[in-house]
C-alpha cells in the first residue's frame, strides 16, 4: 500500500479500487474473518462513502440516517450458518 501511496500516477480513485480487492478486502467469513465495508471519509466536504464490490452510499457527517440495508455477502463457500 505504502508503494501504490507514493506513486504519483496512482489517483484517489484507483487507490479506493484497491480496498474493494485482494487482499484488503477479504471474504474469509467461514473463520469469521472477512471485510463487511470499506469506508471513505471526505473531510473537505464532510462526507463518507460506504463501500461494498456492488454498492456504495454516500453520506453527510450533518445528515447521516439511521437505516436498515440488506448486503449480500457472496463466495461465502460455507455450509453452516455464521455465527457473529
């Protein structure tokens, strides 16, 4: 990460690329051990942004709701329910 962080072609969307893949974001939920988000915090424009492979959100930090949202966790290659 330090090497993609002091690359000058590297921008601030290829570096946020990287958190969605391996091995940064990691799907070993069997061993309970595997990414739920990754989030981006805009503090000139006081935002962050929520971060799955297929889906991301964007929030103000003055207007953040509370709310309920389903994230399918795939590849979980398990045959037991998870336990968290």
């Amino acid at each position: 990460m330090s090497a993609c962080l002091a690359d000058p072609n590297e921008t601030i969307w290829t570096v946020q690329s990287k958190f969605l893949q391996d091995p940064l974001y990691t799907r070993d939920y069997a061993k309970k051990f595997g990414t739920l988000y990754t989030a981006i915090y805009d503090v000139e424009n006081l935002t962050v942004q929520l971060l799955w492979p297929n889906k991301q959100h964007t929030y103000s930090f003055e207007d953040f709701p509370e709310e309920k949202m389903q994230i399918r966790l795939d590849n979980l290659n398990i045959n037991s329910k998870l336990a968290f």
